[in-house]
C-alpha cells in the first residue's frame, strides 16, 4: 500500500502547482478529480502474478519431497502357494508427504535365473488413494496418509522349490508443494481483495476443466482451463474453496489474484462415498438420489441376492444430461455379487439437485439397484 500512497501524494502536489500556475481556478473541481489507479495493483482482469515466485502460488505446507530407495529381498526355496514366506510388505508412509498427495512409484527386478513370478502392487490402509494404476512388475499411486498407512507388498507368485526367488525393489516418492494433479480434491483458502482464482497449467492433455465450491460447500460451477485463466469468485460463500481438476490428465498451479491479501495454504482432502437403493422387485426400477453436494463422481450399480441370469440396462441421469448409460445381454449374479457402473470423474454433466437411475431387466430377480457417488470430505 506504501505505493499507493506515494501516489496519491504526487498527484495531490500536481493540482496544487496546477492552482498556482492557473491563478484562482475552481477548487471544488480541483478537489473532486479521481485518483488513477495504482497499475501495481492486481485486479481480476491484470492479475500480475508471477508463477515462477512460489511465495505468491498456493502450496502445502510440507517440504518438497524427491526420494528414491531400494530394498532387496528373496523368498526362500518353497512348494506351497500359500506360505506364509510368499508375501513380503514394506511400509512406505515416512517416505511420504504428510500433508497433501504424493505420487508412488514402484518396479521390482528379480534375478533372471528363477521362473518369473514375483510382482509387487500398492496397498492402503486407512490413507486416501487418488488414482492407481498397476502391472505385475510396476505399480504407482497418487495417495496422501490421511492418518493411515501405505505399504508396498511384493508376492511370489511361483515358488522355486530349488532355489530362493531374489528380488530388487526400487520405490520412489515425488511430492511438490505447488502443483495439484487431475483427480485430487483440495481445499485453497478464498482469494481476497479482488476474489479472483488464477490457474496456471502444466503439461494438461484433455479439455481439462476446474470444478469449485464454496465456502459452504454450494457449487459454483466448471471453469474450462484453457492456458493460464483467472476465475471470479465474488459468488462464493466466505470460507475455504474447494477446487477439483477434470477433463485432462496432467497438473495445474494455483495462486490468488492478491497473494498479499490471501492466507496461501493448499491442503489436500480425502474422499467418501455414498449411495441410494432400491429392491429389484420389478422389470424396471427406479432410484432418485440428491447429493447434498455435487459430487466429483456418479454412477450406478446392481447386487444382487441369488444365482439368476438376466438381460438388462440402466441409465444415471440428472438435469444436465446422461452420466452413464449401459446394457448386456445377461449377467449373472451369484450370491451378493456388486457390478458397478460408475460414470467419468468431474464429468461436465455433475452439477446440482436430483440423479435419477433407471434399470430395465428382462424379469425380477431380487437383489437391490442403486444410485452411488463420491464426493470430497473436508
């Protein structure tokens, strides 16, 4: 502010000289001129914020983390698929950011003497898992504690009953402090003094898109990203937004249009579940589910109760358009077997007010239908 007052006082010197030179001029016009404003200072349309000084960029509070660590291990000469030897667990939640996602990435090597059948995938307990993907040898992770655990598990696979299955594991933790990855739900305390949101990406491939809420968790909509954007907030209730990257794949960085106004804190929230149901007593059934927040996913599902094989359909709507729409020509459901049909994450459709499932089968076959979705958790 020490700018804008260096300002006001220059101009406030020009009128004066300007009375002297111009002799007795009108004072009330003199008095009434607008002070321009000062061009250093941030609106929505000119955020000048500069994305390469993290000072003025959201970010989390833990330290940057870049670790890489190698474990080796063998299983000793056996017979038996189920030993108790033919599992190994390695706990990996020091290695990883306390207080936001961090992307888990881990390959095994054995020696190539033995029979391949070591594999190694990624287990929590209790933490929150954005994204997962895997393969007998590779498997990663977008995953935060959130005061659980999370342990790489390699298994034997094919015992050697003549020489031990040595293994080499290589686990490697990436975490930044400033970007935030697709999938991940965050929490940025509300852009102050202007209300303005300004993302920057890296490296996005889709149409990617920002969906926010509210202080008070109301919806205020999707933001398509196209190169570095700033989003108005002035609609949003007081209270911390929440920001939820969809449509691509890939990272954005987030900064308030006024860091010096902005308590720049970023923090990563978990997930939870929910659903609606109803009995399959009918050859077409119908659930009305109403999120008491807009959901980051939505989708269907049948379970059922019995061995019973029929042909059927289903489709989640809501007031914006067609989330998921399916059909088969029979399943079979065993006892208490769940097939799921979820819709895409932050689809473009999710929005507000009331999801409508709608099942068609070729006769009732008991069990229950149902209407489920995600939505963050504070």
């Amino acid at each position: 502010m020490r700018r804008l007052a260096l300002a006001v006082g220059i101009v406030a010197i020009a009128v004066g000289l300007a009375g002297c030179i111009g002799g007795s001029g009108d004072e009330t016009d003199a008095q009434t001129q607008s002070v321009p404003e000062d061009p250093s200072e941030p609106t929505i349309d000119d955020p000048n914020v500069s994305f390469s000084d993290d000072d003025q960029l959201y970010a989390f509070p833990h330290e940057e983390v870049h670790e890489t660590r190698f474990e080796n291990g063998s299983f000793s000469p056996a017979t038996c698929f189920t030993c108790p030897s033919s599992e190994q667990r390695i706990d990996v939640t020091s290695m990883l950011a306390a207080e936001g996602p961090s992307f888990l990435q881990v390959t095994v090597n054995q020696s190539a003497r033995v029979i391949s059948g070591v594999t190694v995938s990624i287990e929590a307990d209790g933490a929150e898992v954005y994204e997962a993907n895997s393969s007998s040898r590779e498997a990663s992770a977008v995953v935060a504690p959130q005061g659980g655990t999370v342990e790489v598990v390699v298994e034997n696979l094919l015992p050697d009953a003549s020489a031990e299955n040595a293994y080499e594991l290589r686990i490697q933790v990436d975490a930044n402090r400033t970007l935030v990855g697709d999938d991940v739900p965050v929490e940025v305390a509300a852009p102050q003094d202007p209300p303005g949101l300004v993302v920057e990406p890296e490296d996005l491939e889709g149409e990617a898109r920002l969906m926010v809420w509210g202080g008070d968790d109301g919806f205020l909509g999707h933001y398509p990203i196209d190169g570095r954007t700033t989003i108005n907030v002035t609609e949003a209730a007081s209270g911390p937004l929440v920001v939820y990257l969809a449509g691509a794949e890939g990272l954005v960085s987030l900064a308030p249009v006024n860091a010096s106004a902005t308590d720049a804190s970023l923090r990563g929230l978990g997930t939870s579940s929910q659903e609606a149901v109803t009995d399959i007593a009918s050859g077409e059934v119908q659930v009305v589910a109403e999120p008491d927040v807009v959901p980051i996913q939505a989708g269907l599902f049948i379970q059922g109760q019995q061995e019973a094989g029929t042909e059927y359909a289903g489709q989640l709507t809501n007031g914006d358009g067609t989330l998921v729409d399916f059909e088969s020509g029979g399943y079979y459901t065993g006892n208490g077997a769940r097939f799921e049909f979820p819709g895409e994450r932050g689809d473009a459709d999710l929005g507000p007010g009331e999801y409508v499932g709608t099942f068609q089968f070729s006769q009732a076959t008991g069990g229950e239908a149902g209407v489920t979705w995600i939505t963050y958790e504070r």
